[in-house]
C-alpha cells in the first residue's frame, strides 16, 4: 500500500533561478511528493525539475561523512571516476579530524607560498549566508584575493552593471505583463527557466510581442512575430543594424537619450557601418525583418529585454549583451512598467552570491576593491588576515594551479573537473595541486581529486535565504534534516575557520545574515525578523516591508546611463576543412548542469537518459547517419562518443550538446578562451569535426 505522509516541509527549489517554492511531503524519511507552494515566483507552478528532481536528496550516494584520502592513493586514480566508485579512494573520518586534515593542509600551504597561493572556489547554489562566510573565510582567512563562483561560467550582469550601475535586473519577470513588445537574446527559457517560460507564455498570448535571436529553433519561436535565426556568434551585428536603423530613421527616444544616456554620439559611430543590408549578409537574415522589428521595438509602448547563456557564454558575450542594452537605452526602453533589462540568470542563487561578494573583482554589495574607502570598511569589520585586491576567476585560478601559482584550492559546491572548459587542463591542475579540499553532496568527479572531502547538507536540509532572478530574497528552513553527519555550508565554513585562529565560535545564520545586510547596500533594511515573518521580500525596500519591482531611474550611474564602447570581434576558432561544424553546448530541460543532482532522479533519468549529438537533418543525410548512430565528436582539445539525434531546430552546420553527461562530456571540446570583461568561457562556438564511430 501506499505510505502514509509523514511530515511536510517547504523549501526553494534549487534547480534555476526562479525560485519556486516547493512542498517536499515526506513518509519514513523518504520523500514521496513534491508540489508547487505558493511562493512569490511560482504561484504554485513547478517545472519537471522542481517536481521530480527531489529524489536527489535521500539518494543512496550522498556523503554522509568526512572522507580523508587513503595513503599512498595518488590523486590522479581519480581521474574519471564518481559516485561509489570514488568512496574507494577514501577513508571514513570524523568531523574534528577531517577538519584539522583540511586546515592543516591550508596551513602548510600558506607557510610555503603565501596566502595567495590558495584560492577558493564556491557555488551559487548554495544560501546567501554560505556565500557571505566563504569569501570573508577567502579574503579575511587565507588571506588570497582569489574567491570566484560558478557564475563566472554564465555571468551576463557586468555589462549591465557597467551601464547602469546595477547588478541586477531592472525589472522583474512578472513585468512582462505589461510589455507589449519583448526582445529576447540567446535565452531559451522552456528550457532552461521553465516557470517564468510558463508567465511568458501566458503574456504572449494575450499579445504581447516577441522578437527572438536565437541560432536555434525553440518553443517560444511559435510565439515570434519575428525569429532571428542567426549564424552563431554575430548577435552585435544583428542589434547594431537595428540600432543604427532606429537612429537614422529618427525613431530613436530623444529625450531620453538627451537626458538619461552617455555614449550615444559613439554609439552613432560604432554602429554606422551595420546597414541592415551588411547585417542581414553577416547573420543570415532579411534586410526588411531588421527594419521591421527594430520599429516594432522603438515604438512599442513599454518593451522589455532579456539575454542568457546564448549572449553571454562567448568570448565576445559581453559585446553582445552591451549591444542589446544599447538599444534597449536608445529606443528609452528602461525603467518603466514592463521596460526594463533582464539578464536572465543560471542557477538558483546567482543574484544571492554576487551581491554577498563571492567574486574576485568586488566586495560584498558590489563595492569597489580598488577603492579605499571601501576597502577600510571591510577592515575595520573582519580585522584578521586580510587580502583585499583582485583576484583570479574560475578558469584563471585553474590556469595559475598548472603554473604552480596556485597550490591549495577549497571547493565548496562546485564541480568543476565537469563543468570547466577544456577538461583536459583543467584535470592537469587538479591533479598538480599540493591541497585540495571538496566540499559537497555527492562524490562529483571532483571529489575523486580530493585530499580531504567535507559533506554538506542540501539547500532543502538548512536555514538561511537564497535571492532569485527578479531580486526576491526568500527565507529558507530546513525541510528534512540532511543524512548522516552531514552539515550545512556555513557551518563547515565556521569550523575550519576556527581552526585557521579565526575567533568565529558564535557565528550563525542570523549573524551572517545581519553583517551582510549591513555592508550590501540594496539589502537596506533588511533584517532577520522581517524574514523570519514574511518569508521573503524584494530589494530594494520601500518603507516597512514593501518594495518596488522596478529599479527606478535613480538607481542608474550618476542619474545616466552608460552605453560602452563596444566590438563586433570575430570568434576565436572558425570552422575549416579539418573541423567543418560548430560546436555549442547547452542545457536540457530535465537535466541540471553537471547532473550531479538531476541525474539521479529516476524520472529526469527515463525522460533524457543519455547523451545525443544534436545534428539538423539535413546534415545528417551529408554524414549518411541515421538517428542513434554512434559518431565521434572532435575537437583541437579532445573527442567524445555518443549517439546523434536528428534535430530540426538546429541550426544546419552546428553540432549541439547537453553538458550535464560525463559519460561524453562536452566540456572536453570546449576552448578556454575567456572573455576579457566577464571572464566567461567561450562555451558557444568552437570549431568540431563529426564522423561515423
Ligand atoms: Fe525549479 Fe526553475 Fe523549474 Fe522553478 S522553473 S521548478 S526553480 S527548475
């Protein structure tokens, strides 16, 4: 018969950042049920993720306790091993030895090679307050300037940030309802945020209007009165044709330009040369569709814009992003009901950890580390060991470890022997570290590198607030205890701290929260108890528990915003005779990014249970493949096998694949290339080959 419920418990979900909130009902310490609550984002809806993804939490893989590595196991055994296959590298330790092991090895590390030589690396999917504690743990303990996240991978906000002074989106959403026109660039969001997918629907319906660029066909594409499907990477062109169109033809806003906008005279310049005509070549379109949709945005009563991962994971991604928020600015297309930028965010807690200052080039609250004033604040707050200086990014910390500049590394929820470009070189540094500490919920394939291995309660097992795409920061408690001796982030955090002479012994999540609050400036006014008894509100805060969904006009930079110079660069490795494709990487709708979650859940795993080579049709019939045939994937850094699967939203001339799948992993095709403002890998464009197995 069926199990009676037991206990129910209420959380976020920690699949993307729209931040439903999900009911867990549970029976026997075992979760048989979720269901969409009530919460500011989701209004009771889930995605399949939200809904059938929670089985990750009782999976029978989770650590459930410290883990020191055997003697004499040499760190590189681990290469492509996970899950039970890793626990054999390891012993069982208690919690104080474990913890000593990882402290100690920190130790030695710093007494050899400075601070510097550590470098920490965090996760977005963890809470407000983990983020907080682990880069004061960074800047204030190890002493290094070197903290970054796993945002570093997607990050579309500094483009934004440098124009008007925000690091979050303008508007929320839920403003879409109020739009009438939406221009949406590399976001393909039934898939990757299927929730808001579902508000946008219901808007688009009613008859707001969708202009799409997006290579690829997608779910939305129905909706589009107009789809831009152009060749990858030539997005600048594209929005720069539209822009210039829109100033020679006079319908560009005025006043707004005149009043609220810098740059405009060398926007003017830098866009003259993108007719339509010269456009409509690079990209692959019509000349008319440009001219026509740039009217339809210019003159649109309120127009919001939206950008993801298919803007910002290039190379060039932060030239695209500032070539949509260009015109977005010169068509006055901001800070008014349903105008506004949208950066259209990764995982759950992106928003949470930026602002909290896991990042290597801010402080907490986005305040300025070459300033300082700003610097002498957090030094008269933290005192102790104190690094504040830029610092590396994820890539680059992986880069200065095989250059035995970095020595010791703390990874705490991220996965990167997965989800870093060109896994080759990321696996070399990995395996040339003198000191590698991991700390998460399952045995990833970086834990397989581990010397010591800390195990940590899921979001749904703990306390604190996470802060979603449209600034909502939401109180989270603990739905289900975690398994085992498994405890929560920050608290891991504090202990190690404590063992590295850090007088932290009565750090809480309160306590965290509250010294956040204080030094971020949009939490203004917020406190524990507001939480505590609302349950979540958005930043900024208007007066006593209420707040604006829009960014109003004086939240941009000095009263006016800022249109960067920006590039058209080519990208960095053109198909050839050699490697004649393109190769992409994406995510699926069932499948969370490594998959170290998703992938086991029994569900996600029947609906999406392998990994395909997503070819058109057409280029299938030139390979003479069929569907399932097996092919080989090559490029200049690696080769993976997998099945193809014929896809006719696919652009002809791309390869496309998932890179949640260890089993062909994509990132070992990805090139290293980094964008020289965000730092964001190119995951979007390199040059593959594709042939029968
Ligand atoms: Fe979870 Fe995002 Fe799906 Fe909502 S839309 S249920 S937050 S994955």
């Amino acid at each position: 018969g069926r199990a009676a419920i037991t206990t129910s418990g209420e959380t976020v979900c920690p699949f993307c950042s729209v931040g439903c909130r999900v009911t867990l009902h549970q029976a026997d310490d075992r979760i048989i049920w979720a269901e969409g609550a009530d919460g500011p984002a989701n209004h009771g809806r889930l995605c399949v993720k939200g809904r059938f993804g929670f089985t990750y939490l009782r999976h029978a893989d989770r650590l459930t306790m410290p883990l020191i590595r055997r003697p004499g196991v040499p760190r590189d055994t681990g290469a492509g091993l996970r899950g039970p296959q890793v626990m054999d590298l390891f012993r069982p330790a208690s919690w104080d030895e474990a913890l000593d092991a990882a402290a100690k090895g920190f130790r030695r590390v710093r007494a050899r090679h400075g601070g510097a030589a550590l470098a920490v690396l965090g996760s977005a999917k963890g809470s407000n307050e983990d983020a907080y504690l682990l880069q004061k743990l960074a800047r204030a303990g190890f002493g290094t300037p070197h903290i970054d996240h796993c945002t570093r991978l997607c990050a579309s906000v500094p483009p934004l940030a440098e124009a008007t002074g925000l690091a979050a989106v303008t508007a929320p959403i839920e403003e879409i309802a109020n739009a009438d026109v939406v221009l949406m660039v590399g976001s393909n969001p039934d898939m990757n945020h299927p929730v808001a997918a579902s508000f946008m629907k219901g808007a688009l319906r009613s008859g707001t209007r969708l202009i799409l660029v997006d290579p690829h066909g997608q779910s939305l594409s129905r909706f589009a009165t107009h789809h831009f499907r152009i060749a990858p990477g030539t997005d600048v062109a594209l929005l720069s044709a539209m822009t210039r169109f829109v100033i020679e033809e006079g319908l560009y806003d005025r006043v707004f330009v005149a009043e609220r906008v810098e740059g405009f005279e060398a926007l003017r310049r830098r866009v003259a040369p993108f007719t339509p005509e010269v456009a409509a070549h690079i990209c692959g379109v019509k000349s008319e569709e440009i001219r026509t949709a740039a009217r339809l945005f210019a003159g649109a009563h309120a127009a919001m814009t939206f950008w993801g991962m298919g803007a910002s994971q290039h190379a060039f991604g932060a030239d695209n992003i500032r070539a949509a928020i260009a015109f977005a600015l010169v068509c006055g297309q901001v800070g008014r009901p349903g105008a506004g930028l949208h950066p259209l965010r990764g995982q759950n807690n992106v928003q949470g950890s930026c602002d909290a200052g896991l990042l290597p080039n801010y402080l907490p609250g986005y305040r300025d580390l070459d300033d300082a004033a700003e610097c002498a604040v957090f030094e008269h707050l933290w005192g102790g060991r104190m690094s504040l200086s830029q610092g590396l990014s994820v890539v680059e910390m992986f880069d200065a470890a095989r250059l035995g500049v970095v020595h010791g590394l703390y990874v705490v929820g991220g996965n990167p022997a997965l989800a870093n470009p060109d896994l080759a070189a990321t696996r070399a540094a990995l395996v040339g570290l003198d000191h590698l500490v991991v700390q998460d919920i399952f045995p990833t394939e970086t834990v397989a590198y581990a010397d010591v291995v800390l195990p940590a309660a899921a979001l749904a097992e703990r306390e604190g607030t996470v802060t979603n795409t449209d600034r909502i920061v939401q109180r989270i408690t603990p739905a289900l205890p975690p398994p085992g001796a498994a405890r929560p982030d920050w608290m891991i955090i504090r202990d190690l701290a404590v063992r590295l002479g850090l007088p932290w012994e009565q750090v809480s999540v309160e306590s965290i929260f509250e010294e956040m609050a204080g030094v971020v400036p949009t939490l203004k006014g917020f406190h524990w108890p507001l939480l505590a008894k609302a349950g979540h509100a958005r930043y900024p805060l208007q007066g006593e528990g209420t707040s604006d969904s829009l960014f109003g006009d004086g939240f941009l930079r000095g009263e006016r915003a800022l249109i960067a110079p920006l590039d058209a660069s080519g990208v960095d490795e053109a198909p050839d005779a050699e490697f004649p494709f393109i190769l992409m990487t994406g995510r699926l709708r069932e499948h969370w990014h490594t998959g170290s979650m998703t992938r086991r859940s029994p569900v996600l795993e029947t609906l999406s249970p392998e990994p395909r080579a997503h070819l058109h049709p057409d280029d299938l019939v030139g390979l003479q493949l069929a569907a399932g045939d097996e092919v080989e994937v090559r490029t200049r850094r690696g080769a993976v096998h997998l099945p193809v699967r014929p896809d006719a939203s696919i652009r002809p001339g791309v390869v496309w694949m998932a890179m949640s799948f260890f089993e062909a992993a994509a990132n070992e095709l990805t090139i290293g290339r980094l964008d020289p403002t965000t730092r964001v890998p190119e995951f979007k464009f390199c040059a593959a080959a594709v042939k029968r197995k």
